[in-house]
C-alpha cells in the first residue's frame, strides 16, 4: 500500500478506535454501574479522551506496533497487535489519573477502570486495524510480492 494510503488508512483507524472506546466506556458505565450518561458529562469524558487517546497513539503504540511489526518479519498477526495495543492501555489511564490530580493508586477506582476498558478497547481496535493496514501483501490475496 502507498505510504499515503496507508497515512490516511491510520487516521481512519484512530478515529474509528477512538470511537469504538467512547462506546465501550458508555457501555461498560451502564452494565457495570447501572448509569446513564447525560450530554453534560458526555462532553468532559470526550474532551479527557481525546488528547491522552491521541498521545498514546502516536508516541506509545505506533513505536511499539512499529517495532513489533519488525519483530514479526512484517506479515503481522492481528491478534497479536490488537493485544499488544489494548494492554497499552494503562498509558492513557495513568495520564487520566495523574492529569486530575490522582496517584496511580487510583487505578483501581471505578472511574479509572472505565477509562482503562475505554483505552484497552481503543487499542485493540488500533492494534487490529494497524495490522491490517500494514501488512505485507500475500500473492494469494491478490497483492504484489
């Protein structure tokens, strides 16, 4: 794929995760904690999602999908990236935690655990859609060796 194909795929993908976590932390506030979520909290939690989940995309799990990506002889298994990302969720966590004024004891509190199932579910879509964009193409799947 051409380097700016697979740019514009990258930012589609980040934008898809980041949507997906959204999701999840909507999702997981409902069926954990049987809560609803109104349009004026809404806000805030988008607003503390988006510069962390952006940071740790291009400076924690890019690098590390890259590196892993080169580990891997380049024919990346998505399973493999789409875990590896998701676990590359307590980075955004902890800069949630730590940017309110917590400690990273707080972690392990309810609001931090949302946010960590929002991020893990952001990296994992990430991690999957990585790979897929940057796969070596297989003459078998119609791609050029």
């Amino acid at each position: 794929m051409r380097p700016l194909l697979q740019a514009v795929g990258v930012m589609v993908v980040i934008l898809a995760s980041w949507a997906v976590g959204i999701a999840v932390y909507v999702l997981a506030l409902a069926v954990l904690y049987h809560q609803r979520i109104g349009r004026g909290d809404l806000i805030p939690i988008l607003y503390s999602a988006a510069l962390p989940s952006l940071v740790a995309i291009v400076v924690v799990d890019l690098p590390v999908l890259l590196v892993l990506r080169r580990a891997v002889g380049g024919r990346p298994a998505t399973a493999l990236f789409a875990l590896a990302a998701a676990l590359l969720g307590i980075v955004p966590t902890s800069i949630v935690v730590l940017y309110h004024g917590g400690s990273l004891r707080q972690l392990a509190s309810p609001e931090a655990r949302l946010f960590l199932y929002m991020f893990s579910a952001m990296g994992m879509v990430f991690g999957a859609g990585f790979a897929r964009i940057v796969e070596t193409p297989r003459p078998w799947r119609g791609g050029r060796t």
